[in-house]
C-alpha cells in the first residue's frame, strides 16, 4: 500500500475527505519522526511501539577489501508491532 491508497483507505474509513486524511498522515509522520529524534518513544494502540534504541560502536569489516574501520555509537529507529498486529499478519486476517 503506497500513500496515495494509505490516504483513500483512511479517507473511506473515516468519512473524511482525501485532502484532510492526506494531512493527518502527513501530521502523524512529523509528529513521530520529531519523538525519535528526541529519542522519545511512540505507541499507537493496536499497532506497536515506535522508539529510538541505542547502537553501541563497533568495529566493521569491509567484505570487499577486508578493512576494518570503526562504526560510530549512534540511535537507531526500531519498530515493535504489538500482539494484535502480530497476530493478524501471522493469521492473515486484515
């Protein structure tokens, strides 16, 4: 599902016009890419938990020429689906 379907899918179920669900979407992106860059986490009921989790530094290897260099400590976004989206895409219900 591309934006464009995300924000008709959202537009049928809510009774809201495109252009308003299209603001939403685009809303709650900033609104949850603002948290993890606050290193916040975010939970959306039903969905999962959106956070930013830590990344200790590392030495890595080049596969190609076998060089090693130091990866930096940086945050990284990780995702967390919750037992009810778990559930649904592991029983194929939508």
């Amino acid at each position: 599902m591309n934006k464009a379907e995300l924000i008709a899918a959202l537009a049928e179920k809510t009774g809201r016009t495109k252009a308003d669900s299209g603001e939403f979407i685009d809303a709650l992106g900033a609104i949850i890419t603002e948290a993890l860059g606050s290193h916040d986490e975010v939970s959306l009921p039903s969905v999962g938990k959106f956070a930013a989790a830590h990344r200790a530094a590392r030495t890595v290897r080049n596969p190609r020429t076998g060089e090693k260099n130091e990866a930096p400590a940086h945050y990284a976004p990780v995702f967390k689906p919750a037992s009810a989206l778990r559930e649904a895409v592991r029983n194929g219900k939508g």
